[in-house]
C-alpha cells in the first residue's frame, strides 16, 4: 500500500506495511541507490512480519527521470547518475519527516538503511533520534563520522570484510566503541551483499546479518510478537 507524508514542501510517497493504527513499532526503511526495489519490498515484509509498522520514502521523488531497469547491465551506473543530482541534505529532511511521523504514534520507532539508506539512516539518526538504528554498510558512512556522538540510538552495523567500495577498516573505529554500537564484519562478502542480484549476493553473509538483525530488533525494539 502506498500513502503520502506532508514535508511542507510537496507530498513525500511512501509505502506501507501495516496500519498505523496498531501497537506496532514504526520503521523507517530507506532504500538503496536503486530506489525502493522489489528487493526492499521484500526486506520490507520480512520486518512486518516480524511485527512492525514499516514505511519505505520514495528517497528520489523530487527528481525526474528515475526508473530504473533492475535487469539492465546498465543498472548501476544509471542509479549512479540519479543519486548524483540528489540533494543529500533534502534527503536527510524528507527521512526525518518520515521518521517523526513514527515517531509521533509513540509506539517506539527505528530506523533500517541498505548501502545509501544505511549511510541516510545514520545522518537521520544524528538529527532525529529513533529508538534503534541498523544500518547495512552505509555507503555515505567516511563523510558522516563527525556525527558519531549525535547518534544516541542503540546502533547494528554490518560491513562485508572484501568490501571494495568502503575502506571498513578505516570506517569502524570513527563508529563508537561503547555499548550503544554493535559492529559485524563477514569474509567473503562485499559491499551490498545483502542484495539479491548476482553482482552483489553473498548467501552466507546475507543470511547470518538477518539473523543477527532479527535479534538485535528483539531485543532493543521489541513488538507483541517477540
């Protein structure tokens, strides 16, 4: 189901899982660059099944020209080009719109990014505090780390160990080493390794940082079905 958020400025389209009337926690799930995918619809519907109300902005909805075709070997490079004329701080404004809906049905909120959603999510949850961050190897993480100390969720970070695109080594220490910050790293696995499409798919690391998610939700973001 879709609905529409007031930014101020326009109208922001999300989808929906769930009613905003039940008792469940909110989350806010922010797509990667390739927008809200049949992949993060997916991702989407494991979360509701696990007992939460979860919306997923149109991060690109300002913008023109942004279909993208998930079966063209252009993919990437096409997705790369609309993410290149986005305005990251508008991003950042229209997320924590999303955010504070949720968080206005007092019912506990988070916030769960993939690659761009997950670097979007840290720098929504320096601004507007949910309750819990997870964040998949947040492609925006090395210029955000100054925001460490402004993030006060209790935060999951997950980082494949052959990621060519991150320097995770560099990424880690800038995250926090209190216990607010739980940190996984998986050898084998690259940089959105999460996502189904054969270039990025590690089964194995895919599997155990749901696994871990899961639990992490559970315990730190907990619904009537945990």
């Amino acid at each position: 189901m879709t609905s529409e958020i007031e930014t101020g400025s326009g109208l922001l389209p999300v989808h929906e899982w769930g009613s905003a009337d039940t008792e469940a926690p909110g989350v806010l799930l922010l797509q990667e660059i390739f927008g809200v995918s049949d992949y993060i619809k997916q991702r989407a519907a494991d979360l509701h099944a696990l007992g939460y109300y979860v919306i997923a902005p149109e991060i690109y909805w300002r913008l023109d020209d942004t279909e993208l075709d998930e079966s063209s070997p252009e993919l990437l490079p096409r997705a790369m080009g609309i993410v290149g004329r986005l305005d990251w701080d508008q991003a950042v404004k229209d997320s924590v719109t999303a955010l504070e809906y949720l968080k206005a049905r007092g019912r506990g909120t988070g916030v769960i990014g993939f690659c761009f959603g997950g670097g979007l999510g840290f720098n929504v949850a320096a601004v507007s505090s949910p309750d819990v961050l997870v964040s998949y190897y947040g492609s925006a993480l090395p210029g955000l780390l100054e925001l460490a100390p402004k993030v006060r969720a209790t935060s999951l970070h997950h980082f494949g160990n052959t990621d060519a695109y991150l320097d995770v080594d560099a990424i880690v220490p800038g995250l926090g080493r209190d216990d607010r910050v739980e940190i996984h790293r998986y050898d084998g696995a690259g940089h959105a390794f999460d996502n189904p499409l054969p270039m990025f798919h590690h089964a194995e690391a895919s599997a155990l940082a749901w696994r871990r998610t899961e639990d992490f939700l559970a315990r730190h973001l907990p619904t009537s079905q945990g």
